[in-house]
C-alpha cells in the first residue's frame, strides 16, 4: 500500500490495479480495530516526509537564485568600477596632459 501512496504524493501515474489494490488494503485495513490509527499514523507520516522533502528542494531552488542574482550584482558593479577607473584616469591624463 505504501509505494502506491508515495506515487500519489509524487503525482505519478497509478494503474487501474494499483488503485483496486489501496482500495482492498485500506478496507482490509478497517477491519482491524487498530488499523485506522496505525493507517493515519503511516500516512501523516508520509505525507510530513514528503513536505520536508518539497521544502528542501524549494530551499535549493531559492538558494541558486539569490546566487544567481548576486553574482549579477557583482558582474554590475565589477564593471561600473572598471568604468569609472576608466573615466577618471583619462580626466586625469586629459588634464595634465593636454593634447594642445
């Protein structure tokens, strides 16, 4: 029963079979007087493990964005410095060196 709701919390594709299969596991499950507890337990489970999981992947996600974005704010400022070393040293070499 357990592979067939993980491919549900990843949204894969279920066969008609495995799909007939979770329906009888979860009624044979109702039979037992512990069985639905120990099915909510084994799905809350599950299901906390697979946020986890999706919150980490989107932690990453975020992470190489903001690397992405501060590597472009360097590369900016990098060449505005480049720029205006540029711009004041020909100020500099136009002003003590005329061209007169």
């Amino acid at each position: 029963m357990r592979p067939i709701i993980l491919k549900l919390l990843k949204q894969e594709p279920v066969t008609q079979g495995e799909w007939q299969d979770l329906f009888y596991s979860v009624h044979v499950c109702l039979w037992d007087d512990k069985g639905p507890p120990k099915l909510r337990d084994a799905l809350q489970e599950d299901i906390m493990d697979f946020i986890k999981q999706a919150q980490l992947v989107r932690e990453k996600e975020f992470i190489y964005k903001l690397k992405s974005r501060l590597y472009l704010q360097y590369l900016f400022y990098m060449y505005l410095y480049v720029y205006i070393y540029i711009y004041i040293y020909i100020y500099i070499y136009i002003c003590f060196f005329p061209l007169d």
